[in-house]
C-alpha cells in the first residue's frame, strides 16, 4: 500500500475547485471572515492558530494551524487555488503552463496526484517541489534586497541570526536559485521538522518586520520565507524532486 496521502488546496477567496478523495480546500484569512463566508471546510481561524497574522504570513497561518490541529497522514501536501502541481510523468521537463480552471482540467490534475505516484517519488527523493526560479547573474540577496527593499533584507539576515541560522548568510549571497510559491508534498515527518524550525523563523520575523499597508509588499514575510525554505532543503541536504507547476488565473506566474 502506498499510504495516506492529504493535499491541502490554500484560498483566500472563493475559486473553482474540485474536491477528490486526497485534495482538500482550505481557507485563509478566517480570522477575519463572517461564519456566514466560510467556503472551504477548514480554516486557519481554528483550534490553535495564528490566523490572525493571515495577511502577513500568507499561507503559513494554513500551515501552523495544520500542523498544531490536524492529524496528518503519511504524506501531507500544500497547493495554492491557482497553483497546481504537474506531477504526471509526462509533464517532466514541460514549462509552466497556464490553463483554464475546468471541471475537467481541475479533475486531470487530481487525477495525477495520487497517493500512489507521490509514493513513488518520494520512494527516491525527500521532498516535491516547484522548479527552482533562476534570478540570472543576481544573487538571492541581491535579488531579495531589489525586490522588496534592502530594509527587509537586511532585517530578514538580523532574523535569521537571531534564530541560529547563521549559515543560511554565505547561503544566500551565493545561490541563484529557489523555489516560489511555497508549495511543496513530503512525508510528514519532514514537514513537522520544517514547521519546528519555520515557526521560529515567523516569530522573529513578526516582532522586527513592521506591518506595511501595501498589497503587495504587506505580505514580504512570506517572501522572507520562501528563501528560508529553499536554504533549510540545502542545510537538511534533503533529496529533490522538482516538478513544473499550472497556473490557473491569466495574470498568475
């Protein structure tokens, strides 16, 4: 038997969705929402939760909440409304592609995602991910401090010292490359040892990342996190399987 395998499909807003048996909707930003616009039928305003920090931390209120309230299964999974994995074996090598969301083409994608082939990848690797963006000659750094202010790189390295991982410096004025989207499928021990690590990361990152009113910008500690993650795969030395991701929405990339 391959085992248990649970994807949780992260919205913000309502979206076309088609559940299956191993694909579940789920829901930020509850803190906030009315009982009456609740569509998804697990939200990250309940039990433990941090939910309230939603519009900061983007879908890692979804993944504490799921790490402090869910039983998990054997593989655990995170996808976004309008991302989704290619994990076909015939899309290995495919660019990203953007397709409308259809009953039907929401269907093949589950239909590719099932508990047997996620088993037989990570029979061979530690982790699925989406292919490594390359920033061209810039380094993460450079990359980061161009994007979202050279304030929020330099207290992202004061957050990372702060939470011991000093290595992750030479890391990321080095590296070119990581993975966007903070979407990922791994065995559930992985993902409760990266939780034990990324919810520290958050904690400091909350107390000296102040709160911008910008709807872009106001969500650059999931920027933050997104390197982290890439970095701790390399500090973990874990063994990747990276697969192309379909974009849902026009103006998604």
């Amino acid at each position: 038997m391959p085992g248990e395998l649970r994807i949780y499909v992260i919205f913000h807003k309502p979206f076309a969705f088609v559940p299956s048996q191993h694909i579940v909707q789920y829901q930020v930003g509850g803190h906030f929402t009315q009982d009456d616009e609740q569509f998804a039928p697990y939200i990250d305003a309940q039990g433990k939760h941090i939910g309230q920090y939603h519009p900061r931390i983007g879908e890692y209120a979804a993944y504490y909440q799921i790490g402090k309230n869910h039983q998990l299964p054997d593989y655990v999974g995170f996808m976004q409304y309008r991302r989704y994995f290619l994990l076909a074996p015939q899309c290995e090598g495919l660019a990203t592609l953007h397709v409308e969301p259809s009953p039907q083409m929401l269907e093949t994608l589950a239909s590719w995602l099932t508990p047997r082939r996620v088993a037989s990848v990570l029979s061979r690797h530690d982790i699925i991910v989406p292919t490594r963006y390359h920033c061209g000659a810039e380094s993460l750094a450079a990359q980061m401090a161009r994007c979202h202010g050279q304030d929020v790189y330099d207290t992202f390295i004061e957050s990372l010292l702060q939470a011991g991982e000093t290595s992750a410096l030479d890391w990321l004025e080095n590296e070119h490359r990581f993975h966007l989207y903070n979407m990922f499928i791994s065995r559930r021990e992985v993902f409760m040892r990266y939780m034990q690590d990324a919810i520290k990361l958050l904690g400091i990152l909350l107390a000296l990342l102040p709160e911008v009113d910008h709807p872009y910008q106001k969500r650059r500690i999931t920027f933050c996190m997104e390197r982290y993650f890439a970095y701790w795969i390399y500090r973990n030395k874990l063994r990747i399987y990276e697969t192309q991701v379909c974009l849902l929405e026009p103006d998604a990339c």
